[in-house]
C-alpha cells in the first residue's frame, strides 16, 4: 500500500503543479502579454544590415507528397542569395524526395544535396548532424519537410542574433490543414495553446522558452560550445534546449514568426507521433532533471519551469496509474484510511486539472482575435485522451528498449497534402 499511496501523492502533486503552470501563463497571456510580445515585430523590421550567413537544413525521408511544395517557399525566402544555403538531406528515402531534391538543386545554385546512404546511420538527429557538417554559416536554421516559410520568415528568425546571448530562435507553429476534420481542428486548438500561451508565458516571464527542432534558428559556436546534435535521443530539440540553457544560453520565443505546417489527419498517425514525443521527452527527464535542479545559474521559478516541462510526458502514466488501482481498491472496500484521503484529495485536483488546457485554448484563441475556432472545444477531451494513452505507450517503449537495449527508429509522421 505505501508504494501505491506514493504514486497517488506523486501523482496530485504533478498534477497541481502542471495545472497552476497553464492557469499561470494563461493569466500572463491574458493581461496583455501578447501586446507585448508583438513589440518585437518592429525590431524586425526591414533595415540595412550586415545579414549573418545561413544554411537551412530539411531533413527528407520518403517526403514526396510535399517536398516541391517546402522547396517553392524556401528558394523564395526573402534572405540575400549570397549569404543562404539550403541543404536538402535525403535520408535514405525509398520514393521520389532525392530526385525532387536534385531538380530543385539543378535550378538554384542556393540548394545543396546530401544523399545519405542505407548505411548511414538512422534518426534524424544523425540526418541533421551529417547536414550540418558540409555547412560552414554562422547560423544554422530548421524546418521539416511539410514546412511552408512565408516569405518573411528567415529574417524574423535571424534578427535576435544580433545579441550575443541569444543560442537559438524559436518561431510559432501553425496548422496548414487545419479544416480537413474534427481531429485537425482539435490539434489546432492544442497548438494555440502550446504556442500562442505556453510558449509565450515562458519568454515574458523569462523561464525556459523550448527549442522545437523546426521553424528555429541555431548560433553554430553555440552548438558547438554545447557539444553539437547527439545522437540516440528522439527528442533531439528537448535535449539541445537544456544544454543550451546549462551552456548560458538564452533561447528566444518569437510568436510573430509563423509558419505553417501539416498535422496528423488521423488518430493512428497522431497516436504514433505522441508516443515518439513522449519516448524522446522522457529520455530527456532521466537525463536532465538532475542537472535542472542542481543548476546554480537558474532562478527558482527556472529551475520549477525546466522541471514541469521534463515530467510533462511522466504525469499520465502516474495519473493512469493511480486511477487504475486506486479506484477498484476502494471500491471493494479495502480499509486504507491514507489511501482513502489521497484518493478524496486527486478527484477535486482532477477536475482542477482537466480544465487547465480548456482555459489556455481559450485564451489563445482570443488573443489570436479567432475565437470562433473553440467550436469545437467541447470536443478536446477525445484528442487530449489519445494523447495521455500514447504517452503512457511512449514511456513503457523506453522502458521496454532500455532493458533489451534496442534502439528507436525514425518514426515518421505520414503526410497528406498532394504532391
């Protein structure tokens, strides 16, 4: 029994503290925050300036359906030809990428390709680090495949390394598909609330801003100073953020910076994507969480934000766990007086909780002046159960590899808009 009672505390307190994170940013978001944060537009805007070098790296694996599409909007980014290189890194893909690749190459001279044989190793951690390599910028940009860069986009995300602090850049992530169905919809809903509050709380109040691996920009010597991309993780920008921030480097959140991408259109395909965030995220959580709490260089509230964004992935399997046994233990009436008490203390927490992302959709959606698009808000809870049963999948397949000492596969998220 005491075993299963520290699971239900460890459970309310994650909880209560993940919950009062979302309702805290909500409010900081809520109470003018954006205006704020749309201040930074005009820094960006044009002006005669001495642009650093940059190279976009696009990790390709079998991305036919939306290459040509990524590409068009690259080779028409607003950026000096002679300071920009794209890097195309074909991985080992089995359909028509590297040859989409190789004819964008042929008719602009600003696009490289690298083609990595079945031999090189897997992940796109090592398919990024292998672009990285034939590259020489000062600045190192991200984005996947599906990505569409509006003209704009580069420089809005190459502006904050004027200062010398700044390591890496992060811009907002918007759904491109977002009309195609109920689950689209409801992932949209989730990306307002993860960027347009969460992500934007972080920077105003100075915590920990994430670095999302695409639509993100790279100082190369701070790469290097932090030990470059690592290899085995599939959470590779989790893991480089907090070597960022352990390296003294400041991460800047740009919500202006938009750019628009494809979500999963069905539950299988998002069930698969959740479950390799939760693998990487948690691989991260073991690795870091020590290092977070012991940092010297972080305030308190830092070192609670790095914290709470490493357990994100943990507190389903804790919550499931909890509600899974507790729930039949007191129902068939096993006298436990603690476990009695914790169990009366999660239900008003679980309801305390469970409106928390309602709360930051809401808000977000006001502030992005569309509030129309909580129509279907009612319906959150069916993409928000999903996501809690792929977490919990996630963590038993770490569980699961780190004992046999398998590793992970480039799991990649199916596409669907057409070629």
């Amino acid at each position: 029994m005491i075993v299963l009672e520290s699971v239900v505390l460890l459970a309310i307190l994650m909880g209560l503290c993940l919950a009062a994170r979302q309702y805290a940013l909500a409010w900081r978001v809520a109470t003018g925050a954006i205006g704020e944060c749309r201040l930074q537009l005009e820094h960006c805007a044009e002006k005669d300036r001495d642009w650093p070098t940059v190279s976009i790296l696009v990790p390709v694996h079998n991305e036919e359906r939306v290459l040509e599409g990524c590409l068009s909007a690259m080779t028409a980014l607003d950026y000096p030809a002679d300071k920009l290189t794209i890097v195309v890194i074909n991985d080992r893909s089995t359909d028509r990428s590297g040859a989409i690749a190789d004819a964008f190459a042929a008719r602009d001279a600003r696009i490289k390709v690298l083609h990595r044989d079945r031999m090189a190793r897997p992940g796109k951690a090592a398919a990024i680090a292998d672009g990285t390599a034939i590259t020489s910028s000062e600045i190192l940009v991200l984005f996947d495949a599906d990505y569409l860069p509006p003209p704009g986009l580069l420089k809005e995300l190459v502006t904050p390394f004027e200062d010398e602090k700044v390591g890496a850049t992060m811009g907002r992530v918007v759904p491109a598909n977002s009309d195609a169905n109920v689950l689209t919809r409801l992932l949209d809903l989730e990306r307002r609330a993860g960027y347009g509050v969460d992500q934007t709380g972080r920077a105003l109040w100075n915590l920990l801003p994430q670095f999302g691996g695409t639509v993100g920009g790279i100082r190369r010597s701070a790469l290097e100073a932090v030990g470059g991309w690592r290899m085995g993780h599939l959470a590779e920008d989790t893991d480089l953020t907090f070597r960022l921030v352990f390296g003294g480097w400041r991460i800047a959140y740009l919500s202006h910076a938009r750019c628009h991408e494809e979500v999963p259109e069905e539950y299988a395909s998002r069930f698969r994507q959740v479950r390799r965030w939760s693998y990487g995220h948690n691989q991260c959580l073991f690795e870091h969480l020590g290092s977070v709490l012991r940092s010297p260089q972080l305030s308190f509230a830092q070192k609670l934000d790095g914290a709470l964004i490493l357990i994100f992935y943990l507190f389903p399997a804790c919550a499931l766990l909890s509600t899974g046994v507790a729930v039949p233990l007191l129902a068939f009436g096993i006298d436990d007086t603690c476990l009695g008490v914790l169990w009366d203390l999660f239900e008003p927490l679980l309801a305390f909780a469970v409106l928390a992302p309602y709360t930051q959709v809401m808000v977000a959606a006001r502030a992005d002046g569309q509030r129309h698009v909580i129509r279907v808000l009612p319906l959150l809870f069916t993409s928000a159960s999903l996501s809690v049963l792929a977490s919990v999948a996630g963590l038993a397949l770490l569980a699961r590899n780190s004992l046999t000492g398998l590793t992970p596969e480039w799991d990649k998220t199916r596409r669907y808009r057409a070629a």
